[in-house]
C-alpha cells in the first residue's frame, strides 16, 4: 500500500466534504446538522460533532454493506492491523465479541472453550447464543497472584475432552497489561481445526511500536476485537473487529455484526476510528514517543518513592513477532515460574503502597482528589493508564500527587508478607476441567428467588450475575453455586469499597439466590 493512501482517512474526508458544502437537511438526525441547539449556548460542546453526524445519505457509504468511504476506510484498518479483513464497530468490543460468538456458536448447544474470567459481554454472547461454555481457568503469576490466560496444556486437554468445540475464545491482555504468548493456543486450536478467538480490548496498540508486545493477529488468532478507543485514539464507543484464515464463517459474520449494531451508526465514532488508524498508520511506531517518554518519566520517579511500588518491575525487554519477548527500553516484567505472565503493557502502570496503609481503592480515592483519576482500582492495586496520547507533564502531576499522598497519609505497618489481595479480574475458583454450562436468554423469575444475606449464601444457587466494575468481569452467573471460596470474595470485594452491576443490591449486602426446593 503506498504512503499516500496510509494517511487519507476516506470517511473522515467525507464528512468534512459535507460539513463545507453546507447542504440543506432533509433526512434524519433530527438535530438537522446541529442546527436545532444553534440558540442554545449551553450546547456548544455537541455544535462540531452534530454538524457531521450524518446518516446514509448519497455519498456516506452504509456500514452494513460498505462499498465507498466505509469499505475503504476498513481496508485501510486491515492494512494497518495486519488484517486479512476489518469491520468498524460502533458499539464498543461489546459487539465484536457478541458478533464472534454468535458466529462461531451458529447453533443453539453449540460448546465454546471460554476463558473462566471473561468479559460480561461473553456472557451475554453465549446466553444470546444458547450455547454450551466449557470454562477453562487461567493460569497466576507466581508473584502477584492476579490471572492471566489459560494453559496450552489446559487448552489441548480441553480440545481433547470437547472435540465437538467450536473454538476457544481467551482475554488478552488483562485489564493490567499482563499477558502470555498466544502462539502455542493458537497452534493448539488450529490443530483441531477450530479458531481462536481474542477478546483484545485493551491491546489496540500492541505490535504497532518494538517496546510493545505482539499483537494477536501476529500470534495465529483468527477473530481479534479491539477497542480502539481505550488504547489508541477514537471516540468512546470505536472499535474494531479484526479476522484472518478460513477458520471463521465471514458471511455468517457479516450477518451476525448487522443484528447486533445500530441499523443507524454513528458517523462521528466510525469518522474517529478512521482518523485512529490514519495517526498510527502515517506516524507509526512515533506515535507512541510521547507516552513511552511519560512512562519513562513515572518509571523513575517511582525510583525516588520506595512506598509506592510497581506491580511488577519496569525491567528493559524488547517485543518480536510471535509474541516472544526480547529486550526494549520501558517497563518490562520477568517471566514468572509457572509461565503465566510474560508480556506487559508499559501503557499500564499499576502501583500499591507496599506499606499496606491505603488498599487500592483508598489510593485511587485520594489520587482523585488531588485531581489524577485512575482507571480502576482494586483492593491492593491502582492501574495507571497511559497511551499515545499522554505526555511527560502528566507523569510529573501524578508523582507530585503521589509525594503529596505520601506526606499526609504517613506509613503505618508494614503489609504482610505473601498476602493475596482481592482483585476483580480474578473472579473464578481454581477448578479441573467440568462439564459445560447451559446458556439462555431464560429470565429468571421472581417467584423462584428470594433475597438472603450475603454471609448467609454459601452452598446457595445464585439467581442474578453478580459483576464488580471495572473491568466487568462476572464473579457470578445465574444457576452457578456460591462456594464458600466467592462467598469470601464477594465479602471482600463489597467490605472494600468495590462496585457492582447487574445486582439488585448494588451495596451487595443481600444476594438474589434460588429457593431451596
């Protein structure tokens, strides 16, 4: 492909084409180009993006059958993710992973191999589709205790156990950068002849710069969903379906995108991933310089405050093809002893005060106040997220909001040692492999609930999923056992400060369970 065409961006110049021509709105959005909000100042922020938000007019191409801008637009997105073929999406990683689910799971009782600790849109994926997940659990880093994929021994017993699967879907990385080579479960899966799918949300940038690790298309997967608004730079809501090989159904996929998108996308969000892709495409690996320099800048502050340490150290490694590790120039981790975790993210900084004075949570509320916000946090850690977009100031307003944590909450106790903190990323209970789980869009019905005491739940069934946010992994699932192992957990999580969705006591002190027949 030649240069010039790397740095068009067709549907953004489409829109700008249409805001400059000024033409008259007969058509929807109702706002008429913005023009609605023009005698109402307080709208100002919405004025630029309404006068390009746009539906299927002559000219703007139609996301469910692309054959201008759009179409060109996401052949320039394969091109630059090294696709064999590319679908914009507007409904978040959300729709991709349902888009592959329902094509991969194209029958109802159809068995998925699924990572244990998954994105709720899985979930929901699989009780769209009727299907049947075998839960695989991911293996620990040794020294964190926090999850990362599963096996490739895992992954062929199962393959062995559930020939009749229709593939394997897996997280990767984890909402804190960590991660594994993919290769080995890609070969696995294609030795049974099924795909591998990766729910690769927070890994949009990866194998774009050397001090990045590979990105899962370079590994073997075959259907690949990225959000490119959380790691590169389109609006909220910008995402990318990605796939490769013979191994996926791309009509049955096409279909399956129209059913779970809007039949009205949005033109800004699709404009923003197609200006995400320009920026990486023509700049490439210097795209990145500026946040690799902010990472670089917290790296050796952190030096300077021994209270708050890195999660794990930012040692030099460098990223080749194949997901194997090298040496490179930012943060690094070492390879842990059970092998679960041998890439990280130096986007993603998670800290802890070694003292064990602040929980995560309590660090996140009082970096808030001095006006850093989080990602997310959990009981011991706070992730720290940087991307492209960051700049060196940035890490010099979070060291000076670190100092300042530092002095006015002074050191206690030290934490103790070995001690496993309580995440919301690892939300399964170590298990051998067990026989696949049923899933419906069966609601559950009041008269077989009732409403009990959390403490007073173990050995229950529970009948709500139970989902700490962020990053929206399900602890609990409608019909699954409360072991007394989640039981703690979810006591834990609650007694901590954590968030809850999809609960009818979002305080999560009772929990919707079955009756007891």
């Amino acid at each position: 492909m030649k240069d010039e065409e790397r740095q068009s961006a067709p549907l953004y110049e489409m829109l700008e084409r249409y805001k400059a021509e000024g033409k008259i709105s007969f058509h929807v959005p109702g706002h008429k180009n913005g023009q609605a909000y023009r005698t109402d100042k307080s709208a100002g922020l919405l004025d630029e993006v309404m006068t390009a938000d746009i539906t299927e007019i002559s000219g703007s191409d139609d996301l469910h059958h692309p054959e201008g801008v759009i179409l060109e637009a996401q052949r320039l997105a394969a091109d630059c993710f090294g696709a064999e073929e590319s679908f914009f999406l507007v409904g978040g990683s959300t729709a991709g992973n349902l888009a592959l689910i329902l094509t991969v799971c194209a029958e109802p009782g159809t068995v998925l191999l699924v990572q244990r600790n998954v994105h709720k849109s899985v979930i929901h994926g699989l009780m769209l589709a009727g299907a049947r997940a075998v839960f695989l659990d991911p293996l620990l880093d040794d020294s964190s205790g926090l999850a990362v994929a599963p096996s490739e021994e895992t992954v062929r017993k199962a393959l062995a156990a559930w020939p009749e699967a229709a593939g394997l879907l897996v997280t990767m990385p984890n909402y804190y950068g960590m991660g594994s080579d993919l290769a080995p479960l890609a070969r696995a899966c294609h030795d049974s002849g099924v795909p591998l799918l990766v729910d690769e949300a927070h890994g949009a940038h990866y194998g774009q710069h050397p001090e990045l690790p590979a990105g899962a298309l370079s590994c073997g997967a075959d259907g690949v969903v990225q959000s490119t608004h959380k790691m590169l730079a389109a609006m909220t809501m910008g995402a990318m379906l990605h796939v490769q090989g013979p191994r996926l159904d791309r009509a049955l996929l096409r279909q399956r995108l129209a059913m779970v998108q809007s039949s009205s996308p949005s033109y800004p969000v699709m404009a923003s991933l197609d200006l995400a892709r320009r920026l990486l495409h023509s700049r490439r690996a210097d795209a990145f310089t500026a946040g690799l320099a902010a990472v670089e800048t917290l790296r050796r502050g952190l030096a300077e405050l021994p209270r708050f340490k890195a999660l794990r150290p930012m040692e030099p490694q460098r990223h080749t093809g194949g997901g194997e590790p090298g040496a490179s120039a930012t943060g690094q981790a070492p390879r842990s002893r059970s092998g679960a975790y041998t890439t990280q993210d130096p986007f993603k900084v998670v800290i802890y005060d070694a003292t064990g004075v602040l929980s995560g949570f309590e660090l996140q509320a009082e970096l808030e106040r001095r006006g850093c916000v989080p990602e997310m946090s959990d009981e011991r850690h706070v992730v720290l997220l940087f991307s492209l977009g960051s700049r060196a100031e940035d890490a010099v307003s979070l060291l000076a909001a670190l100092r300042d944590i530092d002095r006015e909450c002074p050191p206690g106790r030290p934490a103790t040692s070995g001690s496993t903190p309580v995440s919301t990323w690892n939300n399964f209970e170590p298990r051998s492999l067990l026989e696949p789980v049923q899933f419906s869009l069966r609601p559950v019905r009041e008269e077989e609930t009732e409403c009990i005491k959390l403490e007073e739940s173990e050995g229950r069934v529970a009948a709500e999923m139970v989902i700490p946010y962020p990053p929206g992994i399900p602890l609990l699932y409608p019909g699954e056992v409360i072991t007394g192992e989640i039981n703690l957990r979810l006591r834990s999580l609650a007694e901590a400060g954590a968030r809850f969705q999809s609960v009818s006591d979002p305080a999560l002190q009772t929990i919707k369970v079955y009756i007891t027949r």
